[in-house]
C-alpha cells in the first residue's frame, strides 16, 4: 500500500484511478500542497490517516492524537506555524472537539488554513446517534462544503484549504460515510505546492479574551459572512441542470448521487439544484431555481431538515421530510418513493437468524466476558457499564449493558454509585485501553478525586482495535515508529487508584482480580483492574496452535463453545473451524473453559505432515471472450451478500479493476461497502456497477446479478 500511495501522489494529473473515497482524499490532500494531518480514528473517517497519509510520511506532517480535542488543537498549533492542515473525525469526534472548534471558529487573523474533515454516518451503520451537526457549523459561521462524488471528494481538500486563506476562516468537508467507504473513478489533480505562512513572532492576537473575542466576532459578521455569502451564491460548484421546468429537486452532498441514480433508471424529467455548499445556503440561488420550476420542488438531503427548513423560512414551500420524520439518509429507493413512484421490496418468506456482531475469534476480551457473565449468573454483578469500542460487544455475552459516548462508562458507574451505595461492590465499569486514554482517564482522576468506591476494567489490547487497529499510547509504538514511553498501570497508580494487573488469556487470575477488587469496594476501596498481555488478535502474528480433544473422552457438555474458532461437529464433539487463530498462541480459552481437562493445545508443526495436502485441480475449462471490438453493456450492476469474513468485499474490488480494464474507465464504475462491524461478524453487503451508473446503493429491481458468499475465512486474500 505505501508504495501505490506514494504513487498516487506523485503521479500525472489526469491519470484515472479507481480509489475508496477516503484515500481519494488523502491523496488529494497530498496532491493539493496540505503540510500536516491529524485526528482520532473514527468510522468512517480512519482511513484518510490510517490507509493514506500514514503510508506518505515523508510527504506530510502527520500522526494520530489520543482525542479529537487534542488533535483539533494539535490543527490549530500547526496554523500558527503557518501551515495548512487537515483534521480528521466522525461527527462525535466533532462535539468531543467542540470548545476548541467553536472556540477558534471566529479566529480573523492571517494564518495557515484549517480543514476540519467529519465523516457522517447518518444510517447509522457505526455510530451512537444520529446528530446533524449543519445547525452547529451555521451558528458558528463557517463555511461547510458536501462533496457529491470521488473526484469532489479527491479536490475537496485543496478547494477548503484556498478558501481558508481566503476568507481566514476554518473550513468543513462533511462527506457522507458511504461515499468514504464506496470506490468510484478519480482523475488525479494536478499538484499544487503552497510554501508556509510566514507568522509574525508574537501570536498575541491568537487569544480568546472576552473582549478579543467580540472584536472578532463583530469582524466576522461585518466583513467574513457577507464574503461567504457572495462566495456560495456564485460558485460554480453548485451546479444547476435544467430539463422542462416541472419537477425541481434541491439536493446536496451524497444525495446527489442517489437522485441521479433514480432519475436515470426511471428516465425522469427532473430539473436539480445541486449545492455543494450547504453553509451558507446560497439562498437567492435556490429561491430563483425554485421560482423557475412550474409544479413540486422536493428537497432531497442528509440528517434532518437544514437545506429544507431554510427554504421554508424564505417563503418557500418544498416537498421534503415531515417535521418529526425519523428519515436521516437517502436510499435510492426512498428517493424514488418521495417522486410518487411505486417501489416493489422483495420480502422473505422466512424471518432471517438474528446475527449481532461477535468478538473476533481469538479475541483477549473472551475469558473476562465469560467471568462476568458467570458472576452476574450467580447475582454476584449486577449492573456493567460499558464504553464505545470492541468492548460494547461484550452485551452479546451478557457481560454488559450500558453505552453512551466515549469515556463515559465510569462517570455513569459513579453517578449510579453515589446514588445507591451499596451497589459500589455490585457492579462494574468496562472500557477499553484507547478509549481509557482517549477520556476514560479523566473519570478515573474524578472517581479517586471524589472518593467512590468500586472496580473500573480495562480491557487494554494494546490497540484501537475497533476502528481497525490504529496505534494508541497502549501500543507498542505511535504512527511514526518511535518506542511507546507511557505505561497505562503507572499513570492509573499516579492518579491513587489500586491497580492489578492480570493476563488477558488466565482465566483464574481474571476470576481472582475481580473477587478481590469486588471485595475491597465492599470495604471502601477503587479499584482498577488492567486486563493486559493480549494484543488485539488483528495485530498478533498467525499462529499455528490449535485444540484437539480425543472423541472417545470428550463429555459433548458445550463449556468450549464460546468462540467462532470452535463447533460442535455432528456427532457433539467439538471441532476447529479455519477461524481459529490459536488465541495467538497464548493459552487457549476453549481449552480453560474445558471442565474435564481433555481438550488440549497442538501445534500443526508437531503434526509432521508429509506434504500439505493437495486440492484436485477442476477439470473444467473456462474460455473467456476478448471484449477489444465488442460493444459493452450500457450498464452492468452486482450485488454481493453475506457475513463477515468471507472475501465479498475483495470479490467486489476484483470486479471493479476488471471493468478498468475492460474500458469502463471512460464511462463510470462504481464500488460500494457497507461493513460496519464486518469484521466481527457482523452483515457484508459490496456492490458493484459499471457503465451507466451513479450510486453504490442500487434502486430495488435494477440488480443483473445477485451472489452470495458462504461463510468461510478461505476466501479472503491474505
């Protein structure tokens, strides 16, 4: 990957390439003259940092930080240098970061430009609520750009940073999640290189007293707004494509993409307003565009009513969602339904098995959820408040039940204990090393600070493991290699908390850490418990160690079967699936979970097979046809279903790199994903389009082929 990166960035301008929407903006970033990045990883934003620009380091200042806080104010720091930068998050990122972002939101001062990148997820397929941050953003006044397709989001970057500088204002790219995680064309900006400010060396102006701050403010308001205003009312980004007059749609960001989608496929006769700006509103614009059209006007946007209720306080009356409409994305489907048009939804006939996303197999969460679950069996726990992260998963074990926001789980577990005392020994704080030191930390200081008895846990992995396993400082070292230097016990013990620590994969220790620590906050005592020496199973190196237990002594009772490593075979006896990862080589937890002893770790090594075995080459041909001279499909649409794990996702990108080649490249070709927790187990849905074809999501009946994958790991590409 650091090589196509780098490639990418330093490749011709017009050089098309098929990119997911996060790298097509990192490597605009590059492309467009950006000098530094930061963030905290967040779906759907990770994989600008994580994917792109971590792989270019030598082309961009550039590092995760522990929150989206720090990582805003790392943003600012590096414009007072007089460089641009691009700061990364999802929309919860934005209101953890929100004193700092609102804060420097009305800075008038000459400086680098500030780009704040806050991927949406308005499904929501990952994320806790469903907030439209555009009311934020417009009382804040700045200004918001909603990127419509992979090339916008590829030259997004660059467009923000010139308007920073120009309006010195920071600046939003609110991208749609699905567009962050599909794949379409991009032809490759031309590079641009912009040499740093030069500052002045005081920075005295950069301050938020109260009277500097109405200086600013009414600076902002006499001379920013007014340019802004101007600037969206005449930008040739908001694109106006006239038909007959009848039907008009107002649209923006993603949406775009789905009512062109549904136009095409059902040959509308539809005029649109596209906006790429939806803050400001460029207001006369759309009231002329409104004026112009002879029948409905439908608003077709994300989150709630922002483009529509601003329409409606200018005296027009559009067609969009109901005041209490709990609609906050588009499909293509629902796009066609507002237009009147009647969509036929193929039903099951039999209710599909519920299949909520599990820890991965292998995962050093695995032996703690099991003591907890037994504990709250034997009403020795009652309440577990949990965190965002890899621990959430833990409610599908009965091992926890609250979520709220990042680092919120202790300061609830406080709450709750002050409240009713004598639940401090009853019940459990869960939370995850990154998230610990994200904000968990804070509640720590606050619950040794204000004397509350109980147990916090944290289920240290060494990794964000949730998000895809981005460095934290638990991890070995940080994205730029250096040896990690903070110890999280040593940190808990410096704030006065009592710390154990016990391994991930020693379930008696884990057993013993918890009745001890319950028993001291019974006496008074906080306790915080380090379930540590078990890296996220994503990061171990693959191990050959397995379990085998002999058939004529297994007693079937099930205690192993707590992974989807291990199965019950036909006959009850379990068996290993090519799930399994050893548990990384560290003790096995199906085999601590055995209550007679008889399962047992083997290393394949000691099997000393001969050879490995060989798999019959199917005496079946295929012939394909040479396309050179052929005529195309007009358009080629594929849908791709299953669970976690089993290559879809890899199916899908093989299909699209096959229609590069077979010249769609010059016509459109369009990848979608949606995998929230996919690596959990949880659904896969990847589709793919070529030729005549607008949206990742396609419109009921417009699918060529459907296909779907069996659960097997043997299908993803190593």
């Amino acid at each position: 990957m650091a090589e196509s990166i780098k490639a990418l960035c330093e490749a011709q301008a017009g050089k098309t390439e098929i990119l997911q929407g996060n790298i097509a903006f990192a490597v605009g970033c590059i492309r467009g003259g950006v000098h530094a990045a930061d963030g905290y990883p967040g779906t759907p934003s990770s994989e600008v940092i994580d994917r792109g620009l971590s792989e270019v380091r030598d082309l961009i200042n550039v590092d995760w930080s522990v929150n989206e806080a720090v990582a805003s104010a790392v943003g600012v720091g590096h414009t007072l240098a007089g460089r641009d930068c691009v700061v990364t998050m999802k929309i919860p990122g934005l209101f953890q970061a929100g004193d700092i972002f609102t804060s420097g939101s009305a800075f008038a001062q000459e400086r680098g430009a500030l780009v704040y990148y806050i991927a949406s997820d308005f499904t929501p397929s990952s994320t806790q609520h469903v907030v439209d941050p555009r009311y934020l953003f417009k009382s804040c006044f700045i200004p918001v750009l909603e990127p419509r397709s992979h090339q916008e989001l590829h030259e997004s970057a660059a467009i923000a940073v010139e308007i920073s500088h120009a309006y010195k204002t920071q600046v939003v790219i609110l991208p749609n999640g699905n567009l962050c995680h599909s794949e379409g064309l991009v032809h490759l900006m031309k590079p641009v290189r912009r040499d740093p400010l030069v500052m002045p060396e005081s920075l005295r102006d950069f301050n938020v007293f109260p009277a500097v701050a109405r200086k600013n403010y009414d600076q902002l308001m006499r001379e920013r707004m007014p340019a802004l205003l101007q600037m969206v009312e005449t930008s040739p980004l908001n694109l106006w494509e006239k038909r007959s007059g009848k039907v008009g749609v107002v649209t923006a960001g993603m949406s775009d993409i789905y009512v062109r989608e549904v136009k095409d496929a059902l040959n509308l006769d539809i005029d649109i307003l596209s906006l790429a700006w939806t803050n400001p509103l460029p207001i006369d614009l759309i009231t002329e565009f409104y004026n112009s059209i002879n029948g409905d006007v439908f608003v077709i946007e994300d989150g709630y009513r922002f483009i529509q209720e601003a329409m409606m306080q200018a005296g027009l009356h559009p067609k969009g969602k109901e005041e209490f409409s709990s609609l906050t994305e588009w499909t293509p489907a629902l796009v066609a339904e507002k237009f009147g048009k009647t969509i036929t939804h193929s039903r099951p006939s039999v209710q599909p098995v519920p299949r909520p996303p599990a820890l991965c197999a292998g995962c050093p969460y695995r032996l703690f959820a099991q003591e907890v679950a037994l504990l709250r069996k034997k009403k020795q726990v009652g309440t577990v408040f949990g965190d965002i992260g890899c621990n959430g998963l833990l409610f599908f074990m009965d091992a926890l039940d609250t979520a709220l926001a990042m680092g919120a789980s202790e300061g609830q577990r406080i709450g709750f204990v002050m409240d009713k005392p004598e639940e401090a020994a009853r019940c459990l704080t869960v939370v995850g090393d990154s998230t610990e030191c994200h904000t968990g930390m804070d509640a720590t200081r606050n619950a040794v600070y204000r004397n509350v008895p109980g147990v916090k846990v944290i289920l240290d992995n060494s990794w964000t493991g949730m998000t895809g396993a981005q460095p934290t400082p638990t991890s070995p070292k940080n994205l730029a290699g250096q040896k990690m230097k903070f110890s999280l016990p040593e940190s808990l013990r410096a704030h006065g908390a009592t710390v154990i620590e016990v391994g991930a994969y020693d379930r008696k220790g884990l057993r013993a850490a918890l009745k001890t620590a319950l028993a001291d906050a019974a006496k008074g005592s906080y306790t915080t418990i380090v379930v540590q020496d078990g890296s996220c199973i994503q990061k171990v190196e693959r191990s050959t160690q397995r379990v085998y237990v002999d058939p004529e002594v297994c007693k079937k009772c099930g205690a192993c079967l707590i992974c989807p490593g291990i199965a019950a075979g036909p006959d009850g006896v379990p068996v290993v699936t090519n799930m399994c990862t050893g548990c990384g080589g560290s003790a096995p937890a199906c085999v601590q979970m055995c209550p007679t002893g008889v399962l047992n770790p083997i290393d394949l090594k000691d099997l000393k097979q001969k050879s490995m075995p060989e798999f019959p080459v199917p005496e079946i041909k295929y012939k394909t046809d040479e396309l050179s001279g052929k005529k195309l499909p007009e358009r080629l649409s594929v849908s791709i279903r299953g669970v976690g794990g089993q290559g879809n996702l890899f199916f899908g990108a093989v299909l699209t790199q096959l229609a590069f080649l077979a010249g769609y490249d010059k016509k459109n070709i369009i990848k979608g994903e949606t995998h929230g927790m996919a690596q959990m187990g949880g659904p896969v849905i990847s589709t793919f389009a070529c030729g005549r074809a607008a949206s990742p999501i396609f419109l009921p009946g417009t699918t060529d082929c459907l296909i779907v994958m069996e659960k097997s790991e043997v299908l993803r590409p190593d």
